[in-house]
C-alpha cells in the first residue's frame, strides 16, 4: 500500500515523530490518518498498547471515514517518520485508487477481527 500512497503523495515529505511524541490522543478530533514510512508506532486504549505498527501501516484512518473522535491514542516508539493524510487528500486518493479503497477496507476488516479476539480472551 505505501508504494502506491508515495506516487500519489509524492508533493509530502513524511513528518519526524521522535520516539515517545504523542501522535493522536483518544477523544480528540481527527485531522489525519497516517502512513508509517519508518519506526514503530505504538495504538493504545486507554493505558493498555492494543497494537504495535511498522513501515507500510496505516493508522487513524476511522477518523477521516466517520468524522467521530480519535477512539485510541498513537506514540511512536521509537523515532519514525510519517505522512500525514488529511481528509481531502484520503477522498481523493480513495477516488483515484480504488486498489487503497480495498486495501483500506481489508485492513480495517482485519483490525476489527483482532479487537473481537482481544475482547474474547479478556471475557474468558
């Protein structure tokens, strides 16, 4: 996916996050959704790391689909380097690629399964 976003977003140069730099707060609005280029990203509910993500992932993107407030927070873990996606930017790119509409949408899929799997193991 990061392939296909570069060419698009060739115009950005990814924004430095150093490690521990809070990236998106839970409850806030949400501007972005972002790409990791370089590092490890850490997503976080409330104090428990629910997710851990690496170059080519994408994360923050519910806020641009749905417009609600951030339902998890973002810090890098170690130094990283990302490009932030504004909504305008996110449609446009959904309406040129529908190839990142699909990746988006099976990524948003996968992340969903695992969250029920998390929330089975802490019922039982």
């Amino acid at each position: 996916m990061l392939a296909g976003l570069r060419s698009q977003l060739a115009r950005q140069d990814p924004t430095e996050f150093p490690a521990g730099k809070v990236i998106m707060t839970a409850g806030a609005a949400g501007a972005f959704m972002y790409v990791v280029v370089e590092g490890r990203v850490a997503i976080s509910v409330g104090e428990r790391v629910v997710e851990r993500v690496g170059p080519g992932a994408i994360f923050g993107e519910m806020a641009l689909v749905d417009r609600a407030a951030r339902a998890a927070s973002a810090a890098a873990e170690t130094d990283c380097s990302l490009l932030a996606i504004d909504r305008n930017d996110f449609l446009e790119l959904v309406r040129a690629k529908p190839a990142f509409g699909a990746s988006l949408l099976k990524s948003i899929a996968e992340r969903m399964q695992q969250l029920a799997l998390q929330v089975a193991q802490m019922k039982s």
